[in-house]
C-alpha cells in the first residue's frame, strides 16, 4: 500500500487543496487515532511500527475526518464505511461483503400484507436470527441479535438516546429540578425516587439495571441522575442544594465551593450564601406561632389590684382626659403623670409618687381595691373603673396545648484581624446580642396568672434560707451520689450499678426527658454593655410578647360635673428572660431607665429577667477556687494544687473562666478521690481491693448495698458540713478541716449539677438558698443579690403560673433523652461558638452581615441537616469519647491515704491554710448582719418591682 504525502492516508484520494485536507497528528484525537491504528494492523497485516508511522503523519481528507469522528466509537461500522471509501487496490480486495445463504439453509421472508397488495422481503442472513428471534417471542434472543448487527444497535442507541433528552424535557418541568428553600424543606429520597421513576422511565430503568440491589439503591439512583442532568444540561436539583448546605454547615472554604461546582456537585459559594439568606428570611415562624396561640390566654381583668381605684376630687392630671395603663408583671401600672396633683380630703387616698411609701402605697392600692363598694356609697367622687366593649377573652378553641416559652441572650463577641493593618485599618472588636427561644415542655396553663401584690413584712425571710428539711433532702441526695461514685470507679462493685438510683425522681421527670424545641432568634448588632443599645434589643425583642391592649373608662366627677377618661391598657402574657448576672442586671436597668414612660409596653413591663445556672455554677467553683486553691502550696499534700501537680493538670488554672472545663473535670475527679478514701478510712482498709472484699462477705447484693447506703451515711455526718446556721466543730485539725472543706462543697457542686442534668427545679432552688449565703460569705454580691431576686421572685412576687415558668423552663435538653439537660445559657453558649465557628472560615469576609446571615441560618440550617440525617438513615452521637481517668484517680486516692488527711490529728495545719475549718465561707457571716441586708435588699427590690406599677 504505497500511499503518496499528498494522499488521504484512509481514502488513498487525493488531498492537494489545503482547504480540503488536514494534518492526521494534530486533527484527530488520541482514540481515533488507536482506531485508526488497530484496524490498519487487522485488515493489512500491518506492523505496529509501520501502523503508527503511516497514521501518525500525512493527511487525512475531510470526508473521511468526518467519518472517522463520528463512528470511532463503532468498529464494525467505521471499517464498513472506511473500506466503501478506500480507492487503494490492496485495501479493496478486503472489503466486507455480504454473507452468503450456506448451502441447505432456508431462507427467511417476511411477508407484509397490506388492504390493496401483498409485499414478500427476503432477509438477509445476517437479519434471519432477529427474524426468528421475533416470532419465538424471545426478546433476549433478540435483544442479543440485535445489539450483534452494527446498523441496528446504532439505530436503536440513537432511539434510546432520543427518548432520554425527551424524558430530560419533562423532567426540567417537574419539581426534580427545583433547587429553592421550599424544595430543600420537602426533601425526601423516597418522594424524588419515586418522581424519576412516573417522569423519567427509561432512565430510571436504566439506572436500576446499573446499580447493584440494597438498602440504599434509591439514593444512588437519585444522586447519579442529579449528576447527569447537572454535567450535560447544567440543571440544578434539590441533591445539589443539600449539598451545599452541607458544606456551609460544615465551614467549607470558598475554594471548595468553586471547585465542587465546577464538577457539578454543588453551587457556588456565592449561590449557597443566597440560600442561606433565604433560610433566614422566616427564622422565628415558629415563635410568632407561640405568640399568636398565647394571646386568647390573656385576660384584661387578671390584675385585681389597682392604683386608680381611690378617691379624690378634681379632674384627672389637669385638662388631658386620656392616659395610659398597662398590666405590668407586679400589678396595674401607671404613669405617674395620672396621679392627682390636687390636695385630696380623705384620708385613705392615694398620694404622689414623691410622698408614698413603696411598701405601704401598695397595701393601700389593695384596701382601697377591696373595699370599692362600701365606698361607693359613702363618696360621691368615687372613680370607677369599667372595661370597655373592646375587651377581648379567651376562648377554649382558640388555644391548642401551651405554648409558653423563654427567651435566653448572651454577649457574643469577636475579634478581627485584619491582614493588612494600617492606621486607618485595626483590628476590630465586636460585641453583639445574641438570643433565641425555648417553649415551655411543663403545661403550666392550668395555674393562676393573678399578680400578687405584697408589701415586705409579708415576707417570710426564713423560707428564703435553708430549713431542716431541706438539709435532710440534701443529705440524702449526696449519700446517693457517694454511693453512684463508689459503685463507678470501684471495679468490683460494678455490679451493682443496676441497683442504685442513676435518676434522683421529680414530680416533672417524665416531661423532661422529652426534647426541648429551640428556636434561634438572631444576632443583634447591639452592644449588651451600653443601656442604650440594649433597651433596643428589648425593643426589638418585644415582637414576641403576647399583648393585648383594651380601651377603658374612668368615670369622676371634677369642678361639680361629671367627666369620663378613657385610658389605653397594656396587657401582656409576660415572659422570662434569662441570662447571666450581667444580662439580668442590665435588663432591670432598661426597666428602670423606661419606668416613667407611658405605656407598659415602652416600660418594658412584660420582660422578667430570670437568672440561669450555669454562670452561678462557674461563680461558684470560683468561690471554691479562691477558698481552696493556691499556687503556693504546691508543698501541701492533700490540697487541690498539689493534687493537681500530682497528675499533671496543666490545664487547671487559677482564673476558672479561662477553662471552665478543665476546671471542673479535674475538681470532680478530685471530690470522687475523697468519697473513696473515706469511704476506705471508714472501713479501716488500705486498698480498694481489700474494700470489695470486706463489703462482699454479704450474702446478697441487696445487703452489700444496704452496707453501702449505711457507710455513706456515716461519711456524711462525719465529714460533710455545709449547714445554716453553723454547727459546732472540732478545728483542732486543720488538715482534716480542709479534708472536709473539699468533700463538702464537692458533694454539693455535684448535687448542684445532677439537679440540672435532671432538670429538677425544685432542687436548684434548694442549691440557691445554701448558695446565698456562699456567695455572701465570699464577697461575690451581685451573683448573691440575683439569687436573693430569684429567691423571692419564686416564693412571693411572682404569680404562680410565671414562677412555674422560671422554675421548670430553665433546663435545655438537645438529645431527648433522661438526665441530659442542661442550663438554659449554657445552651447559649453553645450557639455562640457555632455561630463564630461559621464565621470564623470567613476570612476578612467577617462582616455584620455575615453574622447577621449566619445567626438567622442557625435555627433553619440545623433543622435541615437533622432532616437529611434522618432520611438518609445516618445515626449521629453526641456524646463526647472520655479518655479512662481511673489511674489519675488511683493516684489521688494513694496520695489522700498515705497522708491520713481523714484521722484526726491534733496540731496539724497546711501552711497555706493554717486557720481553714470545715464551713469556713458561711461561718463568717454574721446572723444579724445577714439578716438585715436580706431585708434592705428585698426591701429595694419590692421598691423596684412595685415602682414599674
């Protein structure tokens, strides 16, 4: 086959116009050319050398370009079609031709009968098999014929190719390709299934063929045909938009975006944060929807007490006969510019604000209120108070279960650092509100709303301090907390781990293992520290107050005649407001800002700041730290910093704050050493091995629990001390005072927080009254003036449905299940830290509108990523994976025995606590001076919340 340069190296034609020829090594591609190449070796018996010499240079013609471009895919057609064309005397002797009829074979015909004429075709051999294929009814017979003759498979790919962009025309209308919010909120791989399968069925089928028979095969098919219509027709579905949330959840960089959506498999960075604006748009539905169920629960006429209902003379507040009223958390409340300025001649009237007494004025309000009709007929000036027809009430229909809830807020701030500082271009420090809420899982719909109206001497200052049954219930709660740490980290006494009580019982125990629902509200570019910017905040936040506001008259007689005022009166579900120190304070400071404004709803009335645990918790372990532990008395053995130096805790620092966590691991592990060395020095052991031996000479568990039940308690009446009053002690041993100063306020930091990891109300107002005291002996007075306020907003201020509120919807359970909730802030805290860790990828991106977008999104966003666990069928844990501390514990329990810090031994002393006794922090408090400063600050407090009236 001598071919020349300027000849078609398939067609051997001549290519002398350069329009009409091309170069074969730089026109067609790598897979052309190998076909080229292999049927050159099989028709000509070509070399591979001299193959890929003669296909490798020369020309190529462009019909045969054409040809060979578009059936290289075909090998049988590209040789028919290419030796048709070959021109060459060696090539032509091998063309293809048609199979003759062997001898004795019958010929196939098929006869075609039509109304006018009768058509007879004879088949060609290579067309007889499909013939009898087709009239044996075998359709794999004769699917497997046909895909065996090249014109036919062609033919029939061409058709399957051609229903399929008809099925993709369908599908770019059905809902498989929308990619909004509204289609991420109805996703289901079950529901798209199902829709590929009614618009799609040839794909469908053949995508079911390809993919191999399990549980997960409809995810696949799914996520294969999205992949399809994403790579041909550039069409985005519902599997990409998941997609992309994922990333965003997960912090992805914007790298990853663009790179992804390039292959198809997400969008944009710039498309996701659309999508996540967009799910920001309806953040609080949920809230509103508690609101508007809320509302028919209020009643205009729940607040019996009034200050206007008194007598005087003359018109009300000169000439202005409107004024306002609204219905506060402690009682009616006005503005003072309604009050009479005139002289007024009964005795038992009303005076100014500048002359009443805050305590007695309201006593009289009560009086006065009570006695209305009897003075009615006495006093002709009389002031009756009348609701108007605007009055609305509550219907039974109207309201579906109780939907009370809380709103809980925090600081959140963040530091960013720019790349490029210049003067003009610092780092920059932002302090923002952040908030969300959380219904009520306790129904507290059947209990009173009526706000009492009280005065100081009704109040009862004991039941504000820890009684003796109290003591007794926190005795009793401790010896079960000993008894779960020995049965733990005793190996021996594993056993019985089935045996104890793992959840100390409430009256609400089976409400709260349930899931609390959490709604997200926002980030506020509001700064919490400055008054003014956080009376906003409550501004803002008052959207989500259930009010009510009612016309009525006041009918008086003034200068002889008689005169009608009517007043608009704000009435409120009112809703607590939960925070650390410093929120609550500052929310009682906008109220006090705003308590000469007309209306409650400008007042800020319907607010009632409630402060949350976990902040009392940290102050706490701080008093314990300030108490109990020294950088200096490394040399101390049995105190908490040599003990920490023993088993190299680093990460325990002096300052708490700093690592909240650490702090608390390491002062657990520490209290369970000493239950466990007293618990050996009681029964006068040295190992814990020779412990589980003495106690398993019992003849049955039930006994040897028993055994324990009796041990603790006797640890319990020897070395716990955490009494109000004081009780007497011996202090002639200060090591074992300090001994005992650990294990006693351990026992009751661990009591503090089982009662919050059950969600026990009850016993976290118990662990207040012993902390008021706690917190009073160690100077923190504003963490002990907020546990006095909630103290007395539980027991006197509060009507009995809101202080159920504050006392049950305090605790935040994320995993549904019992003994797992936790404080209301710090839940906050947690949304904090997902909300910098979105923004944190940001880079100099860190902008107020990316938190804004990213605060809005959270609620949303982890609505969607649970949703897509749940359907996709992935389980998620939220447990953390504890390393084993058994052999630190070990340690500290070797330390505390071979010290002997249980005997008692005349004369001993810590050189960095040598006057330490057990109660040290409540012993210094004096009686009287407590007492007195309960009083003033209650005092103040009632003068507070009655002023807002």
């Amino acid at each position: 086959m001598s071919i020349g340069m300027n000849r078609c190296k398939v067609c051997s034609s001549p290519a002398l116009e350069r329009r009409k020829r091309m170069l074969l090594g730089t026109s067609l591609t790598v897979a052309c050319t190998d076909t080229l190449v292999t049927l050159a070796k099989g028709w000509l018996c070509w070399d591979d050398e001299r193959a890929v010499q003669e296909f490798s240079n020369g020309y190529i013609c462009l019909e045969c370009y054409r040809t060979v471009s578009k059936y290289s895919s075909s090998e049988s057609y590209l040789k028919t079609e290419l030796l048709r064309r070959n021109t060459d005397p060696e090539v032509a002797e091998i063309r293809v031709t048609k199979r003759k009829a062997k001898r004795g074979e019958q010929a196939v015909k098929v006869v075609v009968t039509q109304s006018s004429y009768e058509k007879i075709y004879t088949l060609s051999p290579s067309k007889q098999a499909i013939a009898k294929s087709l009239g044996r009814s075998s359709h794999k017979a004769l699917f497997r014929h046909v895909s065996h003759h090249c014109d036919l498979k062609l033919s029939m790919l061409r058709q399957v190719g051609e229903m399929l962009q008809s099925e993709f025309r369908v599908l770019y209308k059905s809902d498989f390709m929308k990619s909004d919010l509204q289609a991420l909120k109805l996703f289901s791989w079950d529901r798209l299934y199902l829709m590929l399968k009614s618009k799609a069925p040839t794909l469908f089928t053949l995508l079911k063929s390809c993919i191999p028979e399990h549980s997960t095969k409809k995810k696949y098919i799914v996520v294969v045909c999205a992949a399809i219509l994403a790579s041909t027709h550039k069409r985005w579905t519902p599997v990409h938009s998941y997609v992309s949330v994922i990333l965003h959840a997960g912090h992805a960089a914007k790298q990853v975006y663009n790179r992804l959506q390039k292959l198809g498999i997400c969008f944009s960075d710039v498309t996701t944060r659309k999508i996540i604006d967009n799910m920001g748009v309806d953040h609080d539905r949920h809230v509103l929807d508690w609101v508007k169920k809320l509302k028919p629960t209020i009643s205009p006429n729940q607040v019996k007490g009034s200050i206007i209902a008194a007598s005087y003379s003359g018109p009300l507040n000169g000439s202005s006969p409107e004024c306002s009223v609204s219905s506060s958390p402690f009682g009616v409340a006005v503005s003072p510019s309604l009050l009479p300025t005139s002289p007024i001649s009964d005795s038992s009237a009303v005076q100014t604000p500048s002359e009443m007494s805050p305590l007695s004025s309201f006593s009289r309000m009560l009086a006065d209120d009570n006695n209305t009709d009897s003075e009615s007929e006495k006093s002709a000036s009389q002031v009756s108070l009348q609701a108007s027809s605007e009055t609305v009430s509550a219907s039974e229909d109207d309201v579906v279960g109780w939907c009370g809830f809380r709103i809980v807020g925090d600081n959140i701030d963040k530091t960013v650092k720019p790349r490029d500082m210049r003067h003009n271009h610092q780092s920059a420090s932002l302090h923002y509100f952040h908030a969300y809420a959380v219904k009520d899982r306790v129904d507290v719909s059947d209990l009173s709303s009526d706000m009492p109206l009280i005065v100081s001497s009704d109040i009862d200052f004991n039941s504000l301090l820890p009684s003796h049954e109290d003591a007794a219930t926190l005795e009793a709660n401790m010896c079960t907390l000993m008894i779960r740490i020995l049965i733990k980290h005793i190996p021996g006494l594993n056993y019985l781990s089935t045996m104890v009580l793992q959840h100390i019982p409430h009256m609400y125990s089976d409400v709260m293992m349930k899931k609390s629902e959490v709604v997200p509200l926002g980030v506020f570019l509001k700064n919490e520290n400055k008054l003014d910017e956080m009376v906003d905040i409550l501004d803002e936040l008052h959207k989500y107050v259930p009010s009510l506001r009612t016309m009525q008259r006041f009918e008086y007689s003034g200068d002889g005649e008689a005169e009608v005022a009517e007043i608009d009166v704000d009435h409120f579900c009112h809703i607590p407001f939960g925070g650390d120190q410093l929120t609550v304070a500052r929310i009682r400071g906008c109220q006090n800002i705003r308590k000469n404004a007309d209306n409650g709803r400008m007042r800020l009335d319907a607010f009632i700041p409630i402060l949350e645990d976990w902040h009392t918790k940290m102050c706490f372990l701080k008093v314990v730290w300030s108490h109990l532990y020294k950088t200096s008395s490394s040399l101390d053995v049995g105190t908490l910093y040599q003990l920490r130096t023993l088993i190299n805790r680093r990460n325990v620092t002096s300052d708490v704050s700093k690592d909240m966590n650490a702090c608390e691991d390491f002062f657990e592990l520490v209290v369970s050493s000493h239950v466990i060395a007293a618990a050996l020095q009681k029964s006068d052991v040295a190992s814990m091995s020779d412990f589980v031996l003495k106690l398993t000479t019992s003849n049955s568990p039930t006994e040897q629990l028993a055994a324990l039940e009796s041990l603790v308690k006797s640890i319990s009446s020897e070395f716990v001390n955490i009494s109000f009053p004081c009780k007497h002690q011996d202090t002639s041993d200060h090591i074992q005072q300090y001994t005992m100063e650990v294990l006693s306020l351990g026992l009751f930091y661990l009591e503090f927080k089982d009662a919050i990891r059950e969600g026990d109300g009850l016993r976290v107002l118990r662990c207040y009254k012993y902390l008021l005291p706690l917190f009073r002996g160690s100077g923190h007075k504003n963490y002990c003036i907020e546990a006095l306020h909630l103290l007395t907003s539980y027991y006197y201020t509060l009507p009995p449905r809101y202080a159920a509120q504050m006392l049950w919807g305090r605790f935040i359970n994320t995993h549904g299940k019992p003994g797992h909730n936790i404080s209301a802030d710090l839940h906050m805290e947690h949304l904090n830290r997902m909300c910098k860790d979105s923004v944190s990828h940001l880079g100099a991106n860190k902008t107020p509108a990316a938190i804004l977008r990213v605060g809005k999104a959270l609620g949303p966003l982890s609505e969607l990523i649970a949703k897509f666990d749940s359907t996709t069928g992935i389980v998620t844990t939220k447990s953390h994976t504890r390393r084993s501390e058994e052999e630190d514990l070990s340690k500290l329990v070797s330390e505390l025995m071979q010290s002997g810090c249980f005997l008692q031994q005349k004369g001993r002393f810590h050189h960095n606590f040598k006057s330490i006794v057990t109660n040290g922090i409540i012993s210094c408090i004096n009686g009287q001076k407590f007492t007195k400063w309960i009083k003033r600050n209650n005092a103040e407090f009632l003068h507070e919340v009655h002023h807002s009236c």
